[in-house]
C-alpha cells in the first residue's frame, strides 16, 4: 500500500510504500531485502492516507511553530519592558 510521508522541516511529500501497519507505526520498505518500523507520526513527521492531509500537517506544523515563536517574542518584550523599568535602589 502507498502511504503520503509529510516531513514539515523541510516541506516534503513524498509517497512510500508500506509493507505493513499498525495503529501507531508503519513498516517501510527498504531496498531489496529489508523493511524498516518507523512511528505514523512524530512531532515533524508523518504517515498519511491523501496527500492533502499530509499537507495539512506540515501547515499544522508550521502554524504551532509561528504560535511558540510569537509568544516567545511576547514574553521577551515583556522582560525588556521590566528590564527598561528598573531603578536603582537607594543608597
């Protein structure tokens, strides 16, 4: 069966073919000889059965991203604003 692998780092679908599956891994094939397990999905990484699901995981992916880093920036200006409003104490 051919599954849609999504790869969000680096913007990639490509199809694979899976020898078998289970409800939380896949088992690829591997060349001639050999089949390697790997988890249905990971923090950046995925099988799926449409392409166009595989593409809503890597926008998901990259909207989470978008989302840690504007609230990273958010608690960095609010440090700078406390930083900028600090006064020396009395002597």
């Amino acid at each position: 069966m051919i599954k849609y692998f999504a790869w969000a780092a680096f913007n990639e679908i490509k199809q694979k073919e899976i020898v078998k599956e289970s409800a939380k891994t896949v088992t690829i094939k591997t060349g001639l000889c050999g089949n390697h397990r790997e988890s249905k999905i990971s923090e950046d990484r995925g099988y799926f059965d449409t392409w166009q699901q595989a593409k809503d995981f890597i926008i998901s992916y990259w909207n989470a991203e978008v989302s840690r880093i504007e609230a990273r920036a958010s608690r960095t200006r609010d440090n700078r604003r406390e930083a900028e409003g600090m006064q020396e104490p009395p002597a």
